[in-house]
C-alpha cells in the first residue's frame, strides 16, 4: 500500500466500462473538459486531473473504459497498465457503476477486486434503478457504494469524504465469486510461491492459461503445469469456467440488490431502438440527420458570417491608413495577415456548427447506434462498426481520427482504417466547399441545392473509403475478419454544458493550432507572389502587346497586377505545373492555390485571397466577386460548375495535410504507409477532379 496516514499526496483511478460517466464524473471531481461521450474508446489517452480536500492533493485518472482485464485493444491495454501501476502506481480504485446495467459492470468488478488495492463504487444512473438495495450492494461488495449524479454534483461531497475515509484506513475488498474447491485449493497452494502481484494474475496462469514471465521460478511453473493437468482432468475448462463464475456470481449480486421490475426507461429505449436501428428505416433516418445537419451549417452560419466579414473588412480599412507610408509593411498586413488569416475566420462559425451537432448526437446516445448501423455497411469492405467512430472524428480531423483507431482489436482493420481516415472530409475543407457553392451553385440553384451539394461533398470521401477498404482488405491486408460487439447506451439528453464546452475546445483549436499554420503559410504565399517585384515598364510592354478587344476588358492597372502574379516565384511555380492541372479545368493561379495548399489545407482559401486580391480591404465577400468575375487571356470566365466542382472534389480527395502523413507513420510505425497514404490519395483526388471537369464544363 502506497497512501498512509498524513501523507499529503494520493493518486486514485477511475475505472468502469465505457458509457458508465467516467469522464462526467472526472469533470465533476477536477473541474477538466475532457472529452466525453458515448463510445467505447472515446477516451483513448489517459486524462489526469486533480483536487484537494482536508490538505491533500488528489490526483485523478480517467482510465479508458474497458469491459474486463483482458486486453482487445491499444486503449484498453493502456488502462490495464494504469491498473497494474505501471510507473504510477496507483492507491485507490474508483469504480464506477451504471445501475441500469449492474450484471456487466460487476464481472469488471470481479476482476478488479483481486489486484489488492482499496475500492470505492460510484453508482451513477440511479434514476433508472431507484429501488436497488445499496446496503446489501456494498455488504456484497465489502467496499463503500456512493450514489453519484455527477452532471448535477449530487454525491460528489460523499464520494471525496468517502475517498478520503479509504486513503487513510484502506481495506482491501476480500469477496467469494463461488470458484469450485478444486480450483480454491489450487490458487491457495500457488499463493505460497509468492510469485504472482495478485489474485487475478494466479486466475489468468491457472484458469487461462497465459504463460508467467521469465523470470518466475521452475518450482511454481512445475506446480502450475501440475494443477492445470488436474483441473483438465476433472473437466474443469479453465476459460470457460472462470467466465461462467464470475457471471454467475455477478447475476446473484444483482438478483439480491435488484427488485425484478422492468425499467420503463429501458422499455423505451428498446422501442425506440426498433426504429432507429431497422435496417431500411434506421439508415434513411440516418441518411436524413446527416443531411439536416449539413444544411443547417450552411444556412444556420450566415448571419455570423457576414458579422465577420464586416468587422475585417473593417480592420482592414482602419489598419490601411497607418501603414501608407510603407508599401511593402501595408502589402504584408493587409494582403498577407489580414486577407489570408481573415478569410479563413470568417468560416469559424461552420465549424463550431458542426461541432455542436456531433456533440448533441454523442450526447444522446445516437451514435452507438449510428456505428450499429454502419457496420452493415463496412461489412463488406472488411471494416466494422468500430471503424465509425475513427471515421467520423476524421470529419473533424484526420489526425485524431486516425488516432482513434487505436480501439480496434483486429491490426488489419485498424490499418485500413488508419489509411481510409484522411479521405473523410475534415473541417478544414468546410471553408473550401462553402466559398465555392456560395459562387457558382447558391445563386443559380438555391439554398436547398447548395447545402445538398456540401451534403454529397461530405459523403464522397465515405464514399470512396468504402471500396478502397474492400481494395486492401482484399488484396494488401488479408485477414479473416473478427465479429463486432457493441453495447448500446441509453437515451437521454445531451448535457449542454458538455455540448458547449466542446464547442468552445474545437473552436480554441481550430483559431490556435489551425491560425498559426494558416498565418505562417499566408505570409509566405505572400511573399512568394510578391517578390521578384516586376518594373511598372515591363508591365506597360506587355500590356501593349495585348490586342485591341483585350485591352477593352483589362485595365492597366489590373493588368499590372496581374503580371506580377505571374512574374512571381509562386506564380512562376504555378505556370511551370498548370499544365498537368489543365485536364480538370485548372489555370495557373487556381493551380498554384492548390500546390500552395499540400503542406496544409487550411491555407487555400488566403492563399486565393492573396492570389486574387491583391487590393486593400480583401473579405470572403469580394473573393466570391473576385472568383466569379476572374477571366482567362482570351476574356473567358475562369470558373464555371464545372472547375468548381472538380476543385471541391479535388479537395475533398487529397492528403493535403503533412500532420496526418506524420500521424500515420507514427500510428503505424512506418513511412511507407504514411507516404502510401499521401500517394494514392492524390492520384484519387487528381483522376476524379479530371472525370467531374469533364462531365460538368459544358454546365453554364
């Protein structure tokens, strides 16, 4: 035992199996935002969190949630390590129990009574079971039953007097899971080697047979190997019995604290489970909620758009004036800082949009189901429903997305998850889609047609994951496929504090981690299209050579500026490559945006403000003009539906992060995967952009 008697410092594990409340109930205890939801393996990395009560310092450890101590996958193998002790070891166990599923929770419990440490149970959701017996729980238990609702702080005063009450007089739980005697007598005699830390690690040699480690005697493997020969022998299979014990024995617990009434709660949610888990109904439902979703951040995020836009364009005309007396220094702020960074904010509201929406669906409880459902579809291509969630975190973004996987058991899957991740559209693709449909599909088509479009720009990177899933599973990572289980949590109302708090947390992100790349990409696409500075004289030259209908179109002072673009470094780049880029309807400049855009995505849209606007005052509302009145040499419209389409599509396609390359060499150990990744991903992106150019640039 760690903790004694007036020591100033304690470190406590919160252990249960996913969808218990762990993490609210962590928040509650430490005053963190850690990511809370309704998944298995939500919470992959652990999350320390501390308190003080009566002059110690407690720290908190939200373990992974996990159904028992054997380990399927990455996450649930680093909450056995927390629980061993690992480098920390570990004083006191918080268990945390969900009273509308007891059964389950106790076989964990089972388990984590033999590893020898003090245990204290948190009950949450008793408003599902208010008549369960917590005296005759906690005498079954022989540890300490606190009744929690952590979203509310009921009991968090009595759970920390509680803890603290264990920490300085710990009892070790000592409970009778009902083991046959022949197997009681044999863990008794193995005790005497003083071989093994705990119980548990006694249960796991004898009854599953797992092999000791190297360093354990030959006089314990020899009685070991003697003992598992004698439960063979009386027929007694180790795997199988110790599973049937321990459920039998949790069954009994909850018959004795549990009245048989049926919850009306339960009821409910299996009622509406039949609807939204039908597997017609349950996928057009499903279908329809992404659709609503992906509408309302299109039409919901205007008038806060236009806020934005408004108040740069007004920074901009009151930063113009101080800066006159520098050419270059007001170039720089106003093209570069302001333009670029400014161009990309204006999309913040987007983002925190859909951040809201998946944060109310996690909240309720829908996506288990959602991920149920989804394992029909990546069935077939090798995945299952376990991939869902790593794939709808890479809506967010790849690179968290691609570090969810870690929950998957099965290495050939998780690796085929990891390289179809990226093709998910990220948020930082939003900006690309809604610039884009605002110019050349809303004001032709309509709302409803536009927030369609961004609908099916959302789906086609599923879309496409699917068959190329079903293309490696197929032919790079054979394997046999292993069945998926998944338990349903039940229904109830997003805990809108949470729903904000992760709103607030995504869009800190985004501005921090996301505007520091941005504002450093900007100002170096502003340079480069900056310098080489071309003369005023080369420029006139140029201009005189133009015929007489195109100097009729083009100013001077337009065309002035155009010829600098092109005479830069980047615009030089640019032109050397458009070539390549001509099939799927791209010139220089729409090239050099995207070439600009490989190291990370986010910069496209100030790199075409720079590129574009090169006047004072540049928003999202005169890049839009600029786009849509923008012509090539011969006076022609540069963007139609068509290069429009096959741009987004291009977008929607392409590895154009550098950070998620870095992600999936470290995930995967490997640089040829990462760079695998990055290379059919961009072949994809560019034959696709080709095939939609071609279909569409007949389209007015």
């Amino acid at each position: 035992m760690s903790t004694t008697i007036g020591q100033k410092t304690a470190r406590i594990a919160l252990v249960g199996k996913p969808n218990v409340g762990k993490s609210t109930l962590f928040n509650a205890l430490t005053g963190s935002n850690q990511k809370i939801g309704n998944y298995p393996g939500v919470t992959v990395e652990i999350a320390k969190g501390s308190y003080c009560v009566q002059g110690r310092v407690v720290e908190c450890i939200d373990v992974p949630g996990l159904y028992s101590l054997r380990a399927m996958s990455e996450d649930e193998s680093v909450a056995l390590r927390v629980l061993q002790g690992g480098d920390e070891p570990v004083d006191l166990y918080v268990i945390v129990m969900d009273a509308g599923s007891m059964e389950r929770c106790l076989f964990l419990y089972s388990q984590v009574a033999e590893l020898g440490k003090p245990i204290i149970v948190a009950l949450t959701m008793t408003d599902v079971a208010p008549n369960l017996d917590l005296e005759a729980l906690a005498a079954r238990l022989g540890v300490p039953v606190v009744p929690v609702v952590a979203h509310k702080n009921e009991g968090l005063k009595e759970l920390q007097d509680t803890i603290e009450r264990t920490l300085e007089s710990p009892v070790v739980p000592d409970i009778e899971l009902g083991f046959p005697e022949r197997v009681r007598l044999a863990i008794q005699r193995l005790v005497e080697f003083k071989q093994a830390p705990n119980i548990h690690t006694l249960r796991l040699w004898l009854l599953r047979e797992e092999e000791p480690p190297r360093h354990i005697s030959d006089d314990f493997r020899a009685a070991l190997t003697e003992l598992r020969e004698d439960l063979l022998g009386a027929n007694l299979s180790g795997k199988v019995l110790d599973s049937q014990t321990r459920y039998a024995w949790a069954a009994s617990v909850r018959k004795q604290v549990e009245p048989a009434t049926t919850s009306p709660m339960q009821s409910r949610t299996d009622r509406i489970d039949r609807i939204l888990t039908h597997r017609v109904w349950g996928l057009l439902i499903f279908a329809a909620l992404m659709y609503l979703v992906f509408q309302s951040i299109y039409t919901l995020a205007t008038p806060l758009m236009d806020g934005i836009e408004t108040a740069m364009g007004a920074l901009s005309d009151g930063v113009s004036p101080l800066l006159a007396g520098s050419p270059l220094v007001h170039d720089l702020v106003i093209d570069g800082v302001i333009g670029g960074v400014g161009g990309v904010l204006v999309f913040l509201p987007q983002i925190m949009i859909l951040f809201f929406f998946i944060a109310v669906l996690e909240g309720t409880g829908y996506l288990a189901r959602a991920a149920f459902l989804m394992d029909r579809l990546l069935g077939w291509c090798g995945l299952n429903g376990r991939a869902f969630i790593p794939l709808l975190s890479s809506y967010a973004c790849a690179i968290p997305g691609v570090m969810a996987a870690r929950v998957m058991p099965d290495p050939k899957a998780r690796l085929a998850t990891i390289l179809v991740a990226p093709l998910m559209s990220c948020s930082a693709r939003l900006p690309v889609y809604v610039l884009l449909i605002g110019v050349f599909i809303e004001p032709k088509y309509g709302t409803a047609v536009a927030g369609l479009t961004l609908f099916i720009m959302h789906l086609l990177g599923l879309a496409v994951a699917v068959p190329v899933a079903w293309i490696l599973n197929r032919g790079v990572l054979k394997g046999p496929r292993l069945p998926f289980l998944l338990e349903f949590p039940r229904y109830q109302w997003p805990r809108w504090r949470d729903v904000l708090a992760t709103m607030g947390n995504k869009a800190k992100t985004f501005v921090t981690t996301a505007g520091t790349v941005i504002l450093a990409m900007t100002i170096l696409i502003w340079a480069a299209l900056y310098f080489p500075q071309s003369s005023s004289s080369d420029a006139q030259a140029a201009f005189s050579r133009l015929s007489t209908q195109q100097q009729e179109v083009t100013s001077l002072e337009t065309f002035e500026a155009q010829y600098q673009l092109e005479q830069s470094f980047l615009g030089r780049f640019g032109r050397a490559v458009a070539p390549a880029f001509e099939p799927a309807g791209f010139d220089w400049r729409l090239t050099t945006s995207l070439v600009a855009a490989f190291p990370a995505r986010e910069v496209v849209v100030g790199a075409m403000s720079v590129i574009f606007g090169m006047g004072e005052g540049e928003d999202s509302k005169e890049l839009r003009t600029a786009l849509a009145t923008a012509t090539r040499p011969d006076g022609t419209p540069l963007m139609n539906l068509g290069n429009a389409l096959s741009m987004m599509v291009f977008f929607a396609l392409c590895c154009q992060c550098l950070t998620t390359v870095a992600t999936i060499q470290a995930e995967t150990k490997s640089a040829k995967w990462a760079w695998f990744a990055f290379g059919y991903m961009t072949v994809l992106a560019y034959l696709f952009a080709i095939v939609t150019y071609q279909l569409f640039r007949g389209v007015a």
